[in-house]
C-alpha cells in the first residue's frame, strides 16, 4: 500500500518541484520568496498536480494488479513456516 501512496505523492508534487528548479535555474531571487509563487503559478500548478494523480490513478487501475479471473491465496502456515500469500491464474478459455 505504500508504494501506490508514495507514486501518487511523487506525482502532485512534481510540478512544484520542477517549478522551483525552474526559478533556482534562472536565479530569481530565492526559491521560497513568495513574490516568485503569485497565486496563479500556484494553481496552475495545482491544475497540473491533479490532473498527473489523475492520471497515475487510471494507469494504476488500468495496469497493475492481479489479471482479472484470478484467485488471491491468502498468507498461511505450512509445515511450521509462513508462506507468503500469491494470486493464482484462473482457467483460461479457448
């Protein structure tokens, strides 16, 4: 659960991050100055922010996970040792 956590985190502020690269780049003052965030870069950037998790939520759904039809075999004990839990294939059509 923390990896899509932390992809979608990367995602929002990624804008921003390059944003203030952009002003350390063109040495405009100092990047925290809040003459060099006006409201409008800031929610240019928050357009920009949601549209990229947006974005990130749909090719999560769209390609991660387990294929469809498959079975999730829980976490369990055999012979005194943990086995790790596994998705396995479902029968497949022809």
């Amino acid at each position: 659960m923390v990896r899509p956590i932390a992809t979608e985190l990367v995602l929002f502020l990624t804008p921003f991050a390059l944003y203030a690269l952009f002003l350390w780049v063109k040495k405009r003052g100092g990047v925290l100055d809040l003459t060099n965030w006006p409201m409008t870069h800031v929610l240019s950037l928050l357009a920009a922010s949601f549209v990229m998790v947006i974005a990130g939520f749909f090719a999560l759904a769209h390609w991660g996970g387990a294929p469809p039809g498959s079975t999730y075999i829980p976490a369990h004990i055999e012979d005194g040792r943990l086995v790790p839990g596994e998705t396995k294939p479902g029968p497949t059509k022809k």
